[in-house]
C-alpha cells in the first residue's frame, strides 16, 4: 500500500462540471452548520465534550433527527436489520447497481461534533446538491448511518458496515454483553434492527456500484499544508487486544513490598514496553496505545490483584502490526516472570489494511480538478466503515481538515466551509460515477 506521499494538485484546466454558484455554497454551509451543531446537542449531559454512545439515549436522539434530515432531502428512509439507517433516492435505472455514501454518528466517550456527523451531513448534503442542481441520476443513491461505528461497551466495533459487508460474525451478536449483562443482538434490535435476519443486512458483490465517505482528517497534515480536501488512498489496519495482569490482592498496609505481586505495576510497566515497541526504528509508522486500563479491586486501601487493559496497533503494513504484537507478548513474557505475576494476550479485533480503489480515487481527483480545490493524496491512520465497504465495493474516501489535527476530543473542529466544499466534491464525485460506470463494465448508461 502506498505511502503519505501525495502532492499538492492545483485547479486543473479541466471544465467546471459540477460547481455550485457561490450563492449557493453560502447556503449549504449554514444548511450544514445547522445539522451538525443539532446533533451536537444528542450529548450525554454527565460527560465532558460530547458522548453519543451506539445505543444509548442519546444515538437514538441523534438517529430520529438524521433520518428527519433526510426524509427533508427527498430520500425515502428505512433501517436494516443491523440497524444502519438507509437514505435512498432512486435513479432513472431501477435494477442498477446502488451508489453508496455515509459515515456513522456514534462517539468515543468525551469526543467531539464532527468525526462520523460530518460525512452523514456532508452525504445528505450531496444528494440535495444532485436534486437542486437537477442532475438525476441513473444509479439509485444510497446514504446510510453505519450502526455503531466506534468500539462500543460490547468491545465491538464497526458493527452496521460489518453487517453490510457480510463479515460480522453472528455468534458475537450473542456472545457480547454489556456490564449490564445485555447482548449485542438486543441492543441492535432496540434501534430497530434484527440480529436474527442479521444476513439480511450483507449486500452481495455486485450490489454497490461504489462507495464514498467523507471524513475528518482526525490528524494534522492538511491543516499543517492549508489544503481543503485530502483524496484517500488507503486506510491503515488496527489489532485490537485484551492484557490481563493477575497478581495478588493484598492489604495495602501490611504486605512487604518485596513479597507483593501488584499487578498494576506490572500492567505500568507493559504499556510502556507497548510504547517503546511503537516507536522500533524497524516497525515504522506503526502506532501503538493503551488507551483502556481497567483496576481492581481499585480502592486506596489494597494491593491491585488484576488489571484489564485495551492495545490498539496500527499500520499500513498487517506485517508490521504482527510483529509489533509479537514483540510486545514477548516483552509481556519478560515482565511475568520478573514480577511473578500471570499475563495474558488475547487479540480481540481486527481491521486488515486496505487500499481504496484506483479508479474511484481518481474520480475524486477528477473532481477536485474539475472544481478547483486543491487537494493531498493521502493514507488514514484512523480506522473508517470505508474500511469494510472496500470489501464488496470499489471504495474511496474524501478527508476535510482537522484543526490542529485534534480529534476524538472535545475541541474536535473543522470549518463548514471545508465540510461544504467537501459535500461538494462528494456530489461531484458521484455524479461522476453515475456517468461513467460503463467504464468499470457496470450498467447505467449516463446521460451525457
Ligand atoms: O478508531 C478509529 O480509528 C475510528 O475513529 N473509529
Ligand atoms: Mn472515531
Ligand atoms: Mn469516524
């Protein structure tokens, strides 16, 4: 998969296609603004930033008000059976193949306004510029919110593209509970999915003629170059897994220190092993966190007996996630036998490196040129549905700046105008797809 090593591409002479006329851009960023600063209210009012947990109160709040935005946009709404919400307008084909776009609307805890809700507005967004603009289509176009997008209290995430890819695996639907004891499978079907007809929701090969997803950069690099738009060109994979550090709780005033098996000092001194093995010359651009440490029994008075703990490993390279684990658990080895403490490793997710597809990319480019926007072709270091869309259809991914890179946090922010100027780009970028589908041998003639 190739590198971060994109180049800034200046307006091309390329006719403009698809612009809006600046009156209209101005219009679309308020339309914009005014649906992402609402689902920022959908907020956990116990938390810090902003909290829209997948299945919680306030997704469901945050869910109500997307599938109104898009019945307003003209699209004829329904939810499938993993609870993906799916915006549709029809094209002038019926049979063909469908032009997917979306994003997620599910937070981290503590996370900011625009990473998910600003590639669910921005596609909603593109459908209104196609019917304003009186661009019909021939495909049908479909926007969808994936179902639980962020890893959530089921230690499960990417749930809805999963589904739609047809690689969730059912038996977690089952097996997953929350501390409250409730399964996956029931909390699909409390946003109205159906973990029984969960394969309902799998689209086959064939189905899709593309999918596009606009998203936050969530990193520095186009803030840093002043560039708007970052052309995907491929999404980096993570490993996700469990440490568990089980030592021996003791009374905290009465056990010597040379004969206790504290398993929190253990568990300190595997994530900054973890961190070391982030930053091996030999393992480049490999990114590695603890970011989940779980303490019990957790209380001032007592020796902690047994640690919980989350890894996440990235990279554009599956080779070098490996090894990356692999150097860790033997490190984990090493820190067991000095401490007298047991450790386990158990990889609980994955996500595979993927490419976007070539000839999508290069419509996006395409469109960019066509509009003038400057734009950077780039890797993501965060994980997308784009991800697991890839694997039935031809992917691609528009970025937007972050400011300051910041994401995953309160202070998350990108302008509307660059999220405008990105739904512009999309609705480009589709109608681009529309038109020239014969190309990748797909039905749907255009009309041009
Ligand atoms: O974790 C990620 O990369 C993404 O934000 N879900
Ligand atoms: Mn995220
Ligand atoms: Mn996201």
């Amino acid at each position: 998969m190739s590198g971060n090593h994109g180049e800034r591409i200046q307006a091309g002479s390329a006719q403009l296609r698809f612009p809006y006329d600046s009156h209209k851009r101005v219009e679309e960023r308020a339309w914009i603004e005014a649906r992402v600063m609402e689902l920022a209210e959908y907020t956990d009012p116990e938390s810090r930033g902003y909290t829209r947990l997948a299945f919680s109160k306030e997704d469901t709040l945050g869910r109500k008000a997307v599938s109104r935005f898009m019945k307003d946009a003209g699209l004829a709404v329904r939810v499938d059976a993993a609870g993906n919400i799916i915006g549709r307008m029809n094209g002038r084909q019926a049979d063909a193949p469908i032009i997917t776009t979306g994003s997620h609307i599910d937070t981290v805890r503590e996370g900011g306004r625009f990473d998910g809700v600003a590639g669910v507005i921005a596609a909603i967004g593109a459908v209104r510029c196609l019917r304003s603009r009186d661009f019909p289509t021939q495909h049908p176009v479909e926007v969808v919110v994936f179902t639980s997008e962020e890893p959530n209290e089921f230690g499960a995430s990417t749930v809805g593209s999963r589904a739609m890819a047809g690689t969730l695996d059912k038996r977690l639907l089952v097996t997953l509970k929350n501390k409250e004891g409730l399964s996956l499978d029931e909390a699909i079907q409390r946003v109205g999915g159906s973990a029984k007809g969960i394969n309902e929701a799998a689209r086959a090969r064939g189905d899709t003629l593309a999918y596009l997803e606009l998203h936050i950069e969530q990193g520095p690099t186009l803030d840093n170059m002043g560039i708007p738009v970052g052309v995907v060109n491929g999404i980096a994979g993570f490993a996700r897994g469990q440490v568990t550090v089980v030592g021996s709780t003791d009374h905290a005033g009465t056990t010597p220190m040379d004969v206790r098996k504290d398993a929190l000092v253990a568990a300190a001194e595997a994530i900054q092993v973890l961190e070391r093995v982030g930053r091996r010359k030999d393992l480049p651009n490999t990114f590695a966190t603890i970011g989940v440490v779980e303490n019990y029994p957790n209380a001032a008075n007592v020796v902690p007996g047994r640690v919980v703990m989350v890894t996440d490993v990235r990279n554009t390279e599956m080779e070098f996630i490996e090894r990356a684990e692999h150097a860790f658990q033997e490190e984990l080895r090493k820190i067991s036998t000095r401490r007298g403490v047991d450790i386990s490793f158990d990889r609980s997710n994955i996500s595979f490196p993927v490419n976007m597809d070539t000839w999508v990319t290069g419509l996006i480019e395409e469109s960019c040129q066509a509009c003038g926007v400057p734009y950077h072709l780039m890797t993501s270091g965060a994980g997308h549905d784009a991800s697991h869309m890839a694997g039935i259809t031809r992917a691609g991914m528009i970025f937007v700046p972050s400011r300051m890179g910041k994401s995953h946090c309160p202070e998350e922010w990108t302008d509307f105008g660059d999220i405008a100027l990105g739904a512009e780009i999309l609705a480009a970028t589709i109608f681009k797809i529309d038109e020239r589908a014969k190309e990748v041998g797909e039905h749907g003639q255009g009309n041009c």
